[in-house]
C-alpha cells in the first residue's frame, strides 16, 4: 500500500488592512490614499500609510509627522463586523472545513474537493475574485501543505496576492525568508535569534533542536525547530470553541496617572467578564498583557485551583499582576493595556475562589449582567471610567467560529 501524495490544499485567507480598506471601500474619497483607522492611536493603516512608516498601535502625533497627508477616520466596528460576515459566508460556501483565526482571516481546508472542484490554486483565485465582486474588498492568499506554510505564504504574497507552496519547493520557500516572516516567531523571538547572527529561516533549520531549545527554551525551540523542517500539523481545527476571551486597550504615549491605567485595567476586567459568563464559562488563568513605548510586550498569568467567572476574583488577580509589572512600567512607558482569560471551562456553579477581605460581589456581576442584558453592554460603566471611557473594543470572532 502506498503513501497518498502531500497535496498543497490548505488556504490561508487574509483581508489586506482590513479596517482601512472597508474606509476606502465606503469613501471613494478615501481611496488610493494614506489612511489610518483610530485617533490618539493608530487601529489600522492602509498600504499607502503603511508604506509611508504609519503602523499599527502607533501614536496619532507619530503617524501624522511620518505621513502628514494622513487620513485619520474614527473606527466603524459595525460595518467591520458586517463585513467580515460576508467574507465568512464566501469562505464557509467554499468548503466546510473553515478555522477562523479572528474576524478578517481565517484556514480553509480544500483537500475534500479535489474530485468535485478545481485544484486547490485555482480555488484560491475564484475564492479572492468572489471576496472582491461581492463584498468590494482584496484578500491575500497563501496555499500550502500546512497551516503554518499557508500562513507564511499569505504573509509573503501582501498584499492584495496569491502565492502557492508546492510540497516539493517547501524548503527553496521557506529558509531564505527572514525570521520575521515566521508565524509564531514575534519581535523579542526574532531579536534574540538576530543577536546570534541567525536572520533567515534556513539559519535557524542548520541548528539542532538541542541548540534552539537552549537558545529560546523548550516551547519556541521545539516549536522552531519542527516548522522549519516542514513538520507542522497538516489540519485545520474546525467546530472548537473559543480557547480564550480577551480585550485590550490603547493608552497613548504617556506618562498615565497609575488611577487611570488601573481604571482601563479594570473596565476590560468586566468586559471580559461579561463575555465569559454570557457563553457559560469559567476561567483558570488570567493573563496580562502590556505594550510599551519601544514597541516591546510583556505577559504576566495566574492560574487558579478552580474555574471562576466572577469579576471579583479576575480583578482582584489582574491588578495584583499589574502592581508586579510596575517597574517594568516605570522604565517603558505603558501604551496599551490588555487581560485574556484562558483554561475555559463549561460553567457549572461559579463560586469566588480567591480568600479576599472584599465582599462576594458575584450577586453585583448577576445585576450587572441583567441590566447589560436588557439595555445594552454600555449601560453599565465603571464610575471610574466616566471621564476617560471604557476605550475601544475590538470585535472579535464568535465562540464556536474560533480557537
């Protein structure tokens, strides 16, 4: 019996500037111009901003000194949600094996189709076509043998591309790319690797997994040394619940009053929380994510003995997490604040799991919920929070579309 042939048959669909090009779609105005999508800091650039040094998360005052013929429009959710629903609708009547990854990208697995449909290349291009006839907006897509190879793919063919991985030129692909174009190798992965003179893929695939371990420890070392000898899964992972519940908030450059960082802090905390116990979760761990003014990231968690989904318990933990991270604050300069909840579990009966002096306040989370539920989720704000405002909520995937 032989082997089935390796077939290139995973898609990786991209939507290129995703926020920015909705703008442009809707404004003909806005088209072929640099545009940015937020205000004191930037969501979202179109290309033209992009290739202008405008990025992602940079402040409005930066931005607009790199580029001053800038656009800045405030951000439009609903129409970005609408959106991505029909681009969802376009990727699910493609085939059914779709993985969404967040609201303008997603895994499509084409492998099904080869006696009923095209080969998967030319899926692909029918499937770009159709996302710009009827929805108005251009798609990038990778093709490959993996997930992980459709994703660098994608990234490579930016934007508005198609690029396809053939199983036999995998590693011709791959190993001249640099390390920053490897998915799952972030800014301080690909720092540390550079440091050591490694700048390519094909660098880091001449190392033992012994040496990328002791390098960049047992996660990122076994993760590396696996993708670039072409041994990543070869699946999308369909029908999965949701594997975390987050949100996050730009701050600006500061410095910010430690009252305002800990109130942004806290009004994700119940967003987040709100979310959790709408879809019948619990949590084990909460994590804190912090960017600062070099662009560069820290993560800080904490796991509970029991699932919890009372905003009692995560507060109390995500501001233990940020007085810890108050060094790091001081010398950096905070710019954004985020807390992800992860370890979620099916919700039986939530009791508070953490022995504090403060009253159960998971009667006030019940309340809160009723009142959020009848009236909307921005009827109930944190007093705190009245002057500043809750921030800007990124929409996100449903729970079941995602993993």
């Amino acid at each position: 019996m032989t082997d089935q042939p390796r077939r290139a048959a995973i898609l990786h669909a991209d939507l290129d500037a995703f926020y920015a090009a909705v703008e442009q779609r809707d404004d003909p105005r806005l088209r072929g111009r640099p545009v940015a999508v937020g205000g004191g800091v930037v969501l979202a650039a179109s290309y033209e901003a992009k290739w202008r040094g405008v990025q992602t998360a940079m402040g409005g005052r930066q931005a607009r000194a790199l580029c001053p013929d800038l656009v800045v429009v405030p951000p439009r959710f609903d129409a970005y949600v609408e959106a991505s629903r029909a681009v969802f609708e376009i990727f699910h009547r493609t085939t059914p094996q779709v993985q969404g990854v967040s609201i303008d990208e997603a895994f499509l697995d084409v492998a099904g189709l080869h006696r009923i449909d095209v080969a998967p290349a030319a899926i692909a291009a029918r499937l770009r076509a159709q996302v710009r006839d009827e929805v108005g907006l251009p798609i990038t897509v990778g093709v490959a043998r993996t997930p992980f190879l459709a994703k660098v793919a994608s990234r490579v063919a930016k934007p508005d591309g198609l690029m396809v991985v053939p199983p036999d030129e995998e590693d011709a692909f791959l190993h001249p790319l640099p390390v920053e174009l490897l998915w799952g190798v972030g800014d301080v992965t690909a720092g540390r690797l550079r440091g050591y003179g490694l700048t390519t893929a094909g660098d880091v695939a001449a190392l033992s997994q012994q040496v990328l371990v002791g390098l960049l420890g047992p996660a990122a070392g076994h993760h590396l040394h696996a993708v670039v000898h072409g041994r990543a899964s070869e699946h999308v992972v369909t029908g999965r619940s949701r594997g975390s519940i987050g949100a996050q908030r730009a701050l600006g450059r500061g410095p910010h009053d430690d009252a305002f960082v800990r109130a942004a802090l806290l009004g994700l905390v119940d967003r987040v929380c709100r979310r959790l116990r709408a879809a019948h979760r619990t949590t084990r761990t909460v994590t804190l994510r912090l960017r600062f003014a070099d662009y560069t990231r820290a993560t800080r968690s904490h796991s509970f003995r029991h699932g919890t989904g009372t905003g009692r318990d995560v507060a109390a933990v995500a501001l233990r997490l940020l007085d810890a991270s108050g060094p790091l604050v001081r010398e950096r300069g905070l710019t954004l604040v985020g807390v992800a909840l992860s370890g979620l579990e099916s919700d039986a009966v939530v009791q508070p799991v953490l022995e504090l002096d403060a009253p159960d306040r998971s009667g006030l989370d019940q309340a809160v919920d009723a009142v959020a539920a009848r009236f909307g989720s921005r009827a109930v704000t944190r007093a705190s929070l009245l002057s500043g405002g809750e921030g800007i909520a990124v929409p996100l995937l449903p729970d079941g579309d995602g993993t």
